[in-house]
C-alpha cells in the first residue's frame, strides 16, 4: 500500500537506506546518517507547499519517495512547463527487489497525472549503478548531463 505521510520520523528512519549508499560511494561529500539531522531536516520540509512524501507500507513503512512540484515561467528561451521532481526515493535494503520502489514509482505518476503534470524528473549519483538500471526499467531516460571539474 501505498499512502501520503506527514510523519518525518518515519521518513527520517527509512532515508537511512538512501544516505548510507551514498556515504559509500561518496564519503567525501556526504555526512554518515545521523537520526537527529535527518528528523530536523524532514520536519523543515513536510507540510511545504509543493512538497509530497509518499511510504510505501508492508505491515510497516518499507520506504518513501519525496516529490516536489516545480513550475517554470515561459522566458526569452525556454517555453513555461511543469514537472514532479523526484528528491529521494529510498526503500529498505532488507525490502528491495520487491517491488516497493517501482509502485512509489508508480503513485508519483498518477500523482503528476491528478495534477495535470506531464513529466517527472529525477536525477541520481553517476557511481550509483543500481539506480540508473531501476529507473532504465522503469521507463525514465538521460534528457541532460552534469559534469565536474576537481580543481587542485
């Protein structure tokens, strides 16, 4: 099951998953997971304007995906558009290959949907190659490349 949340304990909880991944592949930009820092951090953002946590429930939340409506203004270059953008999406290592992310996945679509929305971005770690091969299967494609220079 699928539902909205507003608890950020509970988010807070299962972002664990999502940080400890990227501590391992990035421990130079990433803080180990801290409870307390991912409660305060959650609690500033649940209940925003544009904002959506969605938990994913088996008996017990087993994962979350976080969403936020971003609206952009027609200018000289680019035409007006809406999109979802997926932050964090994060499910139980000992709950993957199950499902869970794909129907999160699933409710972030008819969410944009309901909200006449026509696109759902989401951007993650270049060394995370299970992420790339989930989202692959789930039909999202490379629109846009970041890259980085290290100066010494």
């Amino acid at each position: 099951m699928i539902q909205e949340t507003k608890d950020a304990s509970v988010v807070a909880r299962l972002n664990r998953f999502v940080h400890d991944l990227h501590v391992e592949l990035y421990p130079h930009l990433f803080k180990p997971y801290r409870f307390e820092r991912m409660l305060n951090f959650f609690e500033s953002k649940i209940g925003k304007p544009y904002h959506t946590f969605l938990i994913a429930i088996d008996e017990e939340p087993v994962g979350f995906v976080w969403v936020e409506e971003r609206y952009e203004e027609e200018n000289d270059f680019k035409k007006a558009r809406a999109s979802l953008y997926v932050h964090q999406i994060s499910v139980d290592t000992t709950k993957q290959q199950r499902g869970y992310g794909r129907k999160l996945l699933e409710a972030v679509e008819d969410l944009a949907r309901e909200k006449g929305i026509d696109a759902i971005e989401l951007d993650y770690w270049a060394g995370n190659t299970g992420a790339r091969s989930f989202y692959e299967k789930q039909g999202y494609v490379q629109h846009r490349e970041v890259v980085q220079k290290k100066l010494k």
